[in-house]
C-alpha cells in the first residue's frame, strides 16, 4: 500500500512493494506463434519470486489465527523462494526463521536467506518424504520443538492458494481487461494456480488452467489418472512433486503438460538471450508449455504465462554454459559457433595457420610444436588450402628438400567456413560429411577453428 505524506509516496515497509508485478509480452522466443503470449513477471516481487506473495498472506493468516506472536519463530521447508519471501516478513515484523530445504539448492539461494538473519538447514534431496531425514520431516521436527514456533507449511496452508486468488488471479484479470483466455503456471505446491485458476474460472469458466509439470514429477499422471507413481529426480527446481500436495485444487486444472529439463532449461536461456527476460528454470518451463499451447491457437486468443522468480540464484546452474554441458543439457540449436569457439579447452594461439608462399618448413615446426592435424594456408587473408600432417611428413621424408619450398605444392582444398553465429548443428553437418575440421569467421576475418577433438570435448564437457 502506498502512504502518500504531504505529498511525498512511499511505502511504510518493503512488504507494501509485493504483488502488482507487470506483463510482458513474450516476443522473440514467441516468433511464429498465432496467439500473443504475455508474461507475469514474478521477479519485480522485492524478493524477487511470486512467493513473497504467500509469505506475507501465511505470516498475516497465522498471526489473525493467534498461532504467531511477537517473537515467534517461522519454520517452512522451502527450496529457497518461499524462504526468500518469509524472511522478507519476518525481518520486517520481527520473528525468527527456520528454513530446510533439500541439499540440491543453489549456493545462491541458501546464501541469500542467510543474508536476511534465517537459519538454513539442508537435508539429501533423494529420499522419500516421510523418512525422517526429508526436509519435510526435519521441518515439523525443529516446528514442534521449539516453543512458539509456527510450521508454515505452504503445501497445506489455505492461505498459500488464498493469496493468489486475492491477487495474483485478480491481476491477470484486470490487466488483461477480462481478455486472458489461456493460464499458465508451472505446479509446485500448486498455490499459484489453484488460486489464480480458481479466481480466473469464477471470472469466466471457459478460461483455461493449464499447468506444466516437469517430466519426472507425478503431477501431470495424477491429474490424468489419480494414480500416484513413481517420481524420478529432473534438474528444474521449484516444481513438480512426489507427492501431491494438498494445496493444489485439481478442479480447476484443465490439462497438465509435462515438459522436460532440456527444453524447460533451454527455453530459460533463450527467454533472457532473446527477450531479455532472466529468470529461474521453472520460469522458462512455464513458458516452453505456454508456447506449445499458443503454437496451437489463433489471434483472438491471449496466452498468459507465469515466470515465478529471478536468474540471479541459478547463475551457477542454468545459466551456466559448463552446468549445462556438464549435465548434457545444452540444446545444440541454441549454442552458436562462437560459444564452443571460445571455450576451446586446449590452450593453442588463437588460428595457426601458414601463407601462401611460406615454405614447408614453417608448416612442419607447427605440427611439430603443437601436435596439430591441419593447418589451414591463408593468402591475403582468406583461406586457400589445408595442409595435413600426414601429408607433410610423408612428403618431408621422400624428399628432405622440400621443406624449403613453398607450401601450397603441398595443399589440399581449403576447409569449409562457417560464421561465428550460426547454429553449432552447421559445424557438426560439416564434420560428419567427412570434413576434419571448420574454419570460423566473426566479423569478417576467420578467427579459429574447429576440429572433432574440440567438438567431441564440448559435447563431452571436458575440460
Ligand atoms: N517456481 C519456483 C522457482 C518455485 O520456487 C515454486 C514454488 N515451489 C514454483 C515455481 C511453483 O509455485 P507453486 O508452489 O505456487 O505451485
């Protein structure tokens, strides 16, 4: 809320800067669809996710139900966002927390809610919830024993879906004019859905609730079947379940896409290359799943997606080019040229290569130096020829000589050229049709070169 002082507006606290986040067109990644797509950008939240909004609904129903008082303690499990938005709460009004969470959580996150005064307590993500190690369990264990201490509980507690209908839901709505004909969230509790679902349904039942379920969380078959199976670890975080939490109204959901940690991760690179748009994994999930659905429609329908929280606490995972090769995640067709130009793992002189003219002398010194398979033989800056080692030793043995004459006696035809720009997918057409290498232009001039060993490096994440 907005206190205006003789003219002077500003908010009594941070917590007056919740909810009332923007939407933003999807326009780049949303190329080719019929439908526009918009996104509710959760990441203006002051704790930069959609869950402050049920941080301050939790910490406000708790404390009008008596079970939080003056110096209370707040305890949730929580992968990080909901911590973020409860230690938001709890700083400004004053109580303890207690966060645990599973061990598979960015650094990034743990050190923020620390940053905030709470406490961290981290528990092995790959075990069952009700053992008593989970951070479930650890959670109602700290919450019981500690005297005035209140179990948030953002998977059971009504006022987690209640904030989204009271906000969330109602944003969508009157930001849109009534227009939204699509929903998308992605489903962790299933607070934001079932809320803003359930307000949207009210406002208009032919609106659709659509959630996206990472491939692995039992969610999506739940919803189909009421069966509960097996859940299998995926690397998105903040959604999808191997269980079903109580806070998610099903009824309200039409249909559950599921979406998989290569096209969800991919999808969240591209929205903050190409939209400028930084979030989290789930965020880019959410939006892979909105474009799937407006790929289907037509102009007079409005997709709206929900990206739940910031980039900033996945810089080492998502966002990180190695994170991703080395879980074997990276997208071919979105990694450039350039991208595995400049993470060559071998420490060479940026392009060797030999003039025209130049004797075979000087090509023999640099396979010799650099334990190189090709060289490529520039004339005036452009390239017109490649010279093998195999080639050249042969040569150099028949006849001592010739390392004195120039190279191009010698030369086979030129590699083939690709721009730094283009798709890595072009370098590996090349060198499956019997190419051993590409050279790379950037800007004009070719600057390096690609052989299979540095592709077969790349791939592998090697370094
Ligand atoms: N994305 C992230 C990063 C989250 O932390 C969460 C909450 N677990 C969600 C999405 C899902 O939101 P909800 O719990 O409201 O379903």
């Amino acid at each position: 809320m907005t206190r205006s002082l003789d003219g002077v507006e500003y908010h009594e606290t941070i917590l007056g800067t919740v909810g009332n986040t923007p939407l933003v067109r999807l326009r780049a990644t949303a190329r080719g669809c019929p439908a526009p797509v918009l996104a509710k950008v959760e990441f203006f939240n002051p704790g930069g996710s959609v869950k402050d909004r049920i941080g301050l609904a939790m910490v406000e129903a708790a404390e009008r139900e008596g079970k939080l008082r003056p110096g209370g303690t707040i305890v949730e499990c929580t992968s990080g966002n909901t911590g973020m938005g409860l230690a938001l709460v709890a700083a400004v009004k004053g109580y303890h927390a207690v966060f645990c969470m599973p061990d598979k959580v960015s650094a990034e996150k743990v050190s923020l809610l620390k940053a905030f005064g709470a406490q961290v307590v981290l528990s092995p993500t790959a075990v069952a919830p009700e053992s008593p190690e989970s951070y479930y369990s650890v959670a109602r264990r700290i919450a019981s024993e500690r005297s005035g201490a209140f179990l948030t509980d953002q998977y059971r507690n009504a006022a987690n879906p209640q904030a989204h209908y009271e906000t969330t839901g109602p944003e969508l709505w009157s930001q849109t004019g009534g227009k939204i004909t699509h929903f998308v969230a992605g489903m962790g509790t299933g607070g934001t859905i079932s809320g803003a679902g359930h307000y949207l349904k009210e406002r208009n039942p032919d609106v659709r609730v659509i959630g996206a379920d990472p491939v692995g969380s039992i969610l999506k078959a739940y919803h189909e079947t009421g069966q509960i199976t097996e859940a299998h670890t995926y690397k998105i975080e903040g959604v999808g379940e191997d269980f079903i939490p109580a806070a998610t109204d099903f009824s309200v959901i039409d249909q559950v896409i599921a979406c998989t940690d290569r096209n969800g991760l991919n999808m969240t690179r591209r929205l903050a290359r190409e939209d400028a748009l930084f979030v989290g994994g789930s965020g880019g999930m959410a939006a892979w799943v909105a474009l799937e659905v407006a790929r289907q429609l037509t102009p007079d329908h409005l997709v709206v997606v929900l990206l739940p929280d910031t980039g900033d606490r996945y810089l080492s995972k998502v966002h990180s080019d190695a994170w991703m090769r080395d879980n074997h995640l990276l997208d071919p067709s979105a990694t450039r040229v350039g991208d595995v130009v400049g993470n060559k793992a071998r420490a060479l002189p940026t392009l060797l290569s030999v003039e025209v003219g130049q004797p075979l002398r000087r090509a023999l010194t640099l396979v010799e130096q650099h334990n190189i398979t090709q060289i490529p033989v520039f004339k005036d800056r452009e390239p017109v020829g490649t010279l093998y080692d195999s080639e050249i030793l042969k040569t150099v043995i028949a006849d001592p000589g010739a390392i004195e004459r120039p190279v191009e006696q010698w030369m086979d035809a030129p590699l083939p050229v690709v721009r730094s720009d283009e798709p890595i997918e072009r370098v590996t057409q090349l060198l499956a049709s019997r190419n051993p290498a590409v050279l790379v232009r950037d800007d004009g001039s070719v600057v390096g070169i690609l052989t299979r060993f540095d592709m077969l490096q790349f791939i592998a994440g090697g370094e």
